[in-house]
C-alpha cells in the first residue's frame, strides 16, 4: 500500500474542507476541530479503500478521490456541530452558561441560582434575553435534536426534587418552543437528584447539582 500518496491525500482532504484548527473564544488558543478530526478519519478510511478496490494502474488516483470523498462525509457532522458551537459561544458568552463540547455532541449547563428562584420552575425574567439567545441559535441549526433535562441537590425528599427537576425541564423546553424551536425537536426530561456533579455535602457542591442541562445532537 502506498503510505506518502495515503498520507497525502488525507493531508489535502482535510485542508481542503477545513482550516484544521479553531480558536476557543474563552482562552483564545488555536486546537484542533471536530470537523478537522472527522475529516481526518474519513480521509484516512476513504484512502484505504480506494487502494484496496483499485487496479494498479488507477491506484493513486482512486486513493486521492477515496480520500477526498471520506474526508467529506467525516467532516460533515462536525462542521455543523463546530459553526453551532462557535455561534453559542459568541451568544452565551458572560452568560453564566456553561457550553461544554463533547465529540459531536453540545451540552449547555445552566445553573438553576441564575435560572429560577429558590424552589421554583417559572424562569427569572432576567434569564429570558439568555433563552433567547439560544433559541435563535437553534432556530438557525434546524438539524439539531434537543434534549432538556433537571436536575437537583439532595436536600428535600425525593418526591419533590423529582416533580421540581421535571417542571424546570418543562418551562425551558417550552420556552424554546415558544421562541421558534420545532416542538418535535425538543424533549425534556427531570432526573431529580441522581446524577449529581459535585458533592451535595457542602453548598457549593449543591449549587452545581442544581441544574438544567440542554443536550444537542445532529439529527443527521
């Protein structure tokens, strides 16, 4: 198998269809996108194929073409998670979200101290321009599946942290539909306090766990 010509045409796919690097806006450095590692592995996958099912006389052609064509099906889904991620960064930023990225997958972390009050599930007024924000992100990337989900400390009985994580889900799912997000796009669901990210043994720890989180997928 011809490694420099596989190598090659990987190297030129990804150039091709990406910069390859991206800047994070919160710290300013440059590192590898998603778009750029997923291009890589289609390239890399479409090369060897191309060599396999060629002639000898057509195989560095069908590797260069193999190559391209992996490179631009690896880096579809990425490119679209990578602009939506860019454009949620630049929205939300300063916001108190946290926008989290996670392979192709996008997680928005809101804090339940900026986004309701202490044992509620009608979101602050002051959160509504932070929603609207996101909810004109997600009009835009139609593609994406949302997926809402509450979550609590542990202090309280079960019954009720339950039934209050599923109503936050619900007022922020609802919202985004009331912004023009696809109601078919958007599922909410509340974990009450099962899947804590910090401990529940101080307040800062509580804090965290008391959450609603955003899960974006490509539905393509």
């Amino acid at each position: 198998m011809n490694r420099p010509i596989i190598l090659s045409a990987m190297l030129l796919s990804v150039g091709a269809i990406t910069g390859c690097t991206t800047v994070d806006p919160y710290t300013g450095e440059q590192q590898a996108s998603n778009t750029a590692k997923g291009a890589g592995i289609g390239a890399v996958t479409g090369a060897i194929i191309g060599a396999a099912t060629a002639g000898k006389k057509d195989r560095d052609k069908s590797i260069i073409t193999g190559a391209l064509a992996g490179a631009a099906v690896g880096g579809g889904v990425g490119y679209y998670m990578d602009r939506q991620e860019a454009k949620l960064r630049a929205e939300l930023q300063g916001s108190g979200v946290q926008v989290r990225r996670e392979g192709d997958t996008i997680h928005l972390v809101m804090p339940g101290n900026i986004t309701f009050a202490t044992s509620r599930y009608d979101i602050k007024s002051e959160f509504y321009s932070v929603l609207d924000s996101v909810s004109k992100v997600l009009a835009e990337f139609k593609k994406t599946s949302i997926s809402v989900s509450g979550h609590t400390d542990s202090t309280g009985s079960l019954e009720f942290n339950q039934t209050l994580s599923e109503q936050r889900a619900e007022s922020v799912g609802a919202y985004l539909i009331q912004r023009q997000v696809a109601s078919g796009r958007v599922d909410t669901t509340g974990y009450g306090p099962r899947y804590p990210v910090a401990s529940n043994a101080n307040a800062s720890g509580r804090q965290q766990n008391r959450r609603v989180e955003l899960k974006l997928e490509a539905t393509e």
